[in-house]
C-alpha cells in the first residue's frame, strides 16, 4: 500500500472562524488517519524555513504576520496516497477559484486567509512533518475501520 504521510496546518483564520471541528472532521470522514495533533504558536524562524520559496515575494510580511496572528493547528495525516487525496480536499490556493464541496472552496474567499496549508509533493510532505512534529509526537497505532477504508488489495 502506498502510504504516505501530509502535513495540515489549520490557519488562524479557520480557528478565529471556529471552524477547526468541521476541518478535522471532513479528513476524518474521508479515511485519513491523524497521526499527530497539536496547537503550536507559529514564529518568525518557523515561518522563514516553511515558506522559504516565498521569502522575497511582496506578500511575504503580511503572511507571516497572518500566520502568527493567533496558534495554529497542525495534523499529520496518514492514508493511501494521501499527499495528493488531502491536497484534492483542500483545493487550489485562492479560495475564490476553488471547486465547491472543496475546504477552501465552501469555508474561504481569499488568497491568503486560505484556512489550512496542505504539503504539495512527497518531498515536502516528508520534510514538513518532520519540521513541525519531533518522532515521539507522531503515533502508530491501528484503526478499526481499517478494512472498510480500503479494499482488500489495498491493505496489503
Ligand atoms: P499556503 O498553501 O499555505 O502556501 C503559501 C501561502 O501564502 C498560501 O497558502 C496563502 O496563505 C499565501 N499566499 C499565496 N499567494 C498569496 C498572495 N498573492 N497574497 C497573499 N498571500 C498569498
């Protein structure tokens, strides 16, 4: 089974909107398993490394100051190809451009104030959760819906 490993961070913005139950809801509903979960304080060094490729970008500070504007949540999730199943869920950047039944498609309007970041690639997936979560904050651990989330095949 092709397991892979994401990495949510539900913004300041889903949290001030009181919508962090409905977000870990709709992963949960579709299978994927939460293997950490916490509520962290976002700061300038974190944020740095994180959105490293937008550093010079003119939006940039006003990022950071919207990510830092209240504690974040941040999940690591586990599933059957998961990387591009939550990316999918979540839907492209702009909230104003995204499909409706999509998070950001029904809960944002904005291109920034987007409600959650969702890790784009198995590169980033791997180096994101490591960023944000140390090994003894990740859990293994079985679920019993396990056989009715996937095919037989797929379990392996
Ligand atoms: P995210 O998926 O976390 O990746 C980078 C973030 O930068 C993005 O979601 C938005 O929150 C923000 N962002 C991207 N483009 C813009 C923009 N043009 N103006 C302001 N914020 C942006």
């Amino acid at each position: 089974m092709n397991e892979e490993r994401t990495l949510i961070i539900i913004k300041p913005d889903a949290l001030q909107r009181n919508l962090l139950g409905e977000i870990v809801g709709r992963f949960e509903q579709k299978g994927l398993k939460i293997i950490g979960m916490k509520m962290i304080q976002l700061e300038d060094a974190i944020l740095a490394e994180h959105y490293s490729h937008h550093v010079d970008k003119p939006f940039f500070a006003s990022l950071k100051n919207f990510m830092k504007s209240s504690p974040v949540v941040v999940m690591a999730l586990s599933g059957l190809n998961a990387i591009s199943a939550v990316r999918l869920i979540v839907g492209p950047t702009k909230g104003y451009e995204a499909d409706a039944g999509s998070i950001r498609g029904d809960l944002s309007l904005s291109g920034q104030t987007n409600i959650v970041h969702a890790s784009d690639s198995s590169g980033s997936a791997e180096k994101e959760v490591a960023r944000f979560f140390k090994s003894e904050e990740l859990f293994d651990y079985k679920k019993i819906d396990f056989e009715f989330v996937y095919g037989e095949e797929e379990r392996g």
